[in-house]
C-alpha cells in the first residue's frame, strides 16, 4: 500500500498542471501558438513546463474547439483575447487567473476579459482566481473584480465564480442575465475574514431568478419549492423556529432545510439540515422519521459570530445511528472567534459513539468539517469497513494553529487498508490535500 499525495489544492484553485502534451485538431493548433507565447514572456530561471496555458481542450466532429480550460500565468492581453474570440463555437470554457503565491511574478495578464461575452454558443462559464497572500502568519486566498459585462453571454446558462469578488453591480449584472445555475466558490479579505456570509446573504436576492445558487456548496433555498415530504418538513422546522426565536429575530433568518430530495416513491433520501433554532426534540424527531429512506445527510451546528447567540440545540443528534442506509454523511460546525485581533474557526469536539454504528453499515463518504479530529474518532471511524472515502477540514486552536499537520501525519503513519480491513477505502482528503491509497 502506498499512501501517495496526488493534489494539494486550496479551495479548488490549485490545479496539477499538465505536460505540454499534444491536443486533437484546432485544440493542436491553438496550444501551439500559446506555447510560442509563454515563451516570450517568461522570466529568467523560469520553465515552460510550469506555464502550460491550456489544461484541456476539446472539438466537435468538425474539429472546432467547443470546451476550452484557459491558464493566464504567462500569456498576455492580446493573445488571450485572440484565443477566446477565434473559437466562436466555444461552449463550455474555464478561464483561469493564476497568480500563483510561488510564482516570482503574477500573471502577465492578470485581468478577466470582457470578451468572453462575445462567444455566441457560450452557456457554461467558470472564471478561476488564485492568488495567495501572506498576512500575519495567515496565507489568505484573495478575490478578484471583474468587469460585470463578463457576465453578459446571451445563452449563459451556467456560471462558476470562483474566488471572484461578488459587488453590488456583480449582483445586478447577474439579476439581468439566462444563467439558471450559479456557483459561488468564495474568497478571503487582505485580513483573511472568509467572505462566505457576506455573499448567502447578498444573493438571497437572486433566489427568485436564478433557480439554483449554490455558495461553497450551500445551496439557497428558494422558500416553496419543496413538496411532499420535504415540503411537510420544511414547514416542522419553521413552525419550531417560531418558538425559540431571540428578541428581534425573524423566521427568515434561519434557513434550516438547506437542501432536500425525494426518490421516486416520494421519501426523503438527502437533507441538508442546519441547527441554529430549531430544538433537541424537533431536530432527533425529522432524523427519526425518515431514518428508514436516508442516504445522504448534511448535519451542521450553526453558531455563527454574527448570530447574538448560539443555536438552541448546539450539539449533533445521537440518534444518527439509527440511519441504517446512509452512505454520505457530513458533520460541520461554524463558529468564528475574535481573538486578539484576528479572526478563526474553532473545532468542535464530538462524542465518537456518533459513529460507532455505521461500523456495520453503508457509509461511504465521511466528512468531518471542523470536528476535532481525536485518537478516538481515528479509532471509530477504521471500524467503518464500508468507508471509501475520508473529507477533513480543520479548524483552529487560536489564530494560526490548526491540526492539519498531525492528522496528515496520522494517515501517514498508518495503513489504513492493511491494518484495519478497510478493503474498500481510496481517499482522504485533509483541507483540500489529497491523498490516495492503492495496493502497492
């Protein structure tokens, strides 16, 4: 068995780049004239093989390129431009702003073109920005503005923003255009505070005109558009919220059905469910009625720095184990702490017996999203011999000092396939760092 780091990222922004291999057709043609490009304007000590400009690239029967994954690190303006605009049946096209922290030099044109606009079969845009700034002992992921006439595409249907700065006139662009599906990747201030409230907040505005937003895998829910059993919930959950509202609280507030779906019987088989103010009883009572038809569940413990107060019931639900069919589950916690003039996200502590019965069961996925990740859940969660796959995303201590480096250290040490049985077990990924297992 090997234990084989295959990507570090930081929220999906930093991409494996590959060899400066051949492409197909008009893809063939245009890697060659950006290539020569790249070349002129390296810097000294600099390597070709680092500034690939185009990570992929595909054609129609024809030969005409209609997906094109765009990398500006070393082209510049003009010949960005003249890429996008030559290929007029371009469909699907990721544009991608790389600054890279490790790079001597910023992109030599570090902007997002307006042009993009242009491209007349365009319906699937992503704009991409990374660039990584250090800030009292802090490595901020920072945003970038764009020109809201990017955003212009007349058959835009599906739009990725990922760490790009959400204004008012972004807000306003977006409210005017096709796009039926919005995903938000958000980004960090100078001062390294998350910009993920600040944007659910924003775009609740949009719900009614974009049907689908979601904001680092959030989805907005357009209040209504549930039915059946999902929309009998929705209702539970808000009728309880009345009753444990704070002074000068509202109902809508609190979104505690983030998502929700329905199989073809009509019973909920995924939730996404958030404890802000809702009670114990409420929330055991709507995990309990759907224990039998549940396969994915989202639980998060909400005790967000802008609420006046925690959530009612602030802990996880011990009756999860009776979810006899659940084969994704998510456990996060939010809460932000001031401390000596920096900003961080603690972890929760959780009691493993929250996992001790999926020992047996059909868990597949496990994401523990800020729960401190002890010995003890270590030990629980080898047990889970059905367990494909492993997501864990630290918190902090005080600003600074997470765990990161002792739970990767912790894989690392252990052969998770050997040791414990887990036959079935191929990734963790630990803040956004993969690793891989195989046999060998």
């Amino acid at each position: 068995m090997q234990f084989k780091n295959i990507l570090k990222v930081a929220s999906a922004l930093f991409l494996a780049v590959p060899s400066l291999a051949n492409f197909s057709r008009d893809c063939d043609e245009l890697n060659e004239k950006l290539i020569a490009n790249v070349k002129k304007n390296l810097y000294e000590g600099e390597n070709i093989e680092d500034f690939a400009p185009i990570q992929e690239c595909s054609v129609t029967k024809k030969g005409k390129i209609d997906e094109l994954y765009l990398v500006s690190k070393r082209l510049d303006e003009e010949t960005v431009k003249d890429a996008i605009l030559s290929n007029k049946d371009i469909v699907k096209l990721t544009y991608f702003v790389d600054d890279d922290f490790y790079q001597r030099e910023q992109a030599t044109y570090g902007k997002f073109p307006y042009i993009v606009s242009y491209l007349p079969k365009l319906e699937d845009l992503t704009l991409k920005y990374n660039y990584k700034l250090f800030y009292r002992g802090y490595y901020p992921l920072l945003e970038k503005s764009i020109d809201p006439a990017c955003l212009s595409g007349k058959n835009l249907k599906t739009l990725t923003l990922d760490h790009i700065e959400i204004n008012d006139d972004i807000i306003d662009r977006l409210s005017k255009t096709t796009i039926q599906t919005l995903n938000v990747i958000s980004g960090d201030d100078k001062h390294g505070k998350w910009k993920h409230d600040q944007y659910y907040d924003d775009l609740k505005s949009l719900i009614n005109k974009i049907p689908n937003i979601t904001i680092d895998g959030i989805t907005l829910i357009n209040y209504g558009k549930y039915t059946g059993k999902c929309q009998k919930l929705e209702k539970t959950l808000k009728d309880n919220i009345k009753k444990n509202l704070r002074d000068d609280e509202t109902v809508d507030e609190f979104i505690t059905l983030r998502s929700c779906k329905l199989d073809k019987k009509g019973k909920i088989t995924e939730m996404n469910l958030v404890s802000e103010r809702n009670d114990q009883s409420t929330i055991e009572k709507v995990i309990s009625q759907n224990s039998s038809s549940l396969t994915k569940l989202t639980y998060v413990i909400d005790n967000d720095f802008y609420q006046r107060d925690p959530a009612v019931y602030d802990d996880f639900p011990l009756n999860l184990d009776k979810l006899s069919k659940l084969e994704e589950l998510t456990l996060k916690y939010n809460n932000e702490i001031f401390d000596h003039g920096d900003y961080f996200f603690e972890e929760r502590e959780i009691d493993p017996s929250l996992l001790k019965n999926f020992s047996n069961g059909k868990l597949k996925v496990l994401t523990l999203d800020h729960i401190k990740f002890t010995d003890e859940i270590f030990k629980q969660i080898t047990t889970i011999k059905s367990l494909e796959k492993l997501v864990i995303i630290t918190g902090e201590d005080k600003p600074g000092v997470s765990h990161h480096d002792s739970i990767v250290n912790k894989f690392e040490d252990n052969n998770i396939r050997k040791d414990y049985g887990l036959k079935n077990f191929e990734e963790v990924i630990i803040d956004n760092e993969s690793f891989s297992y195989d046999e060998n």
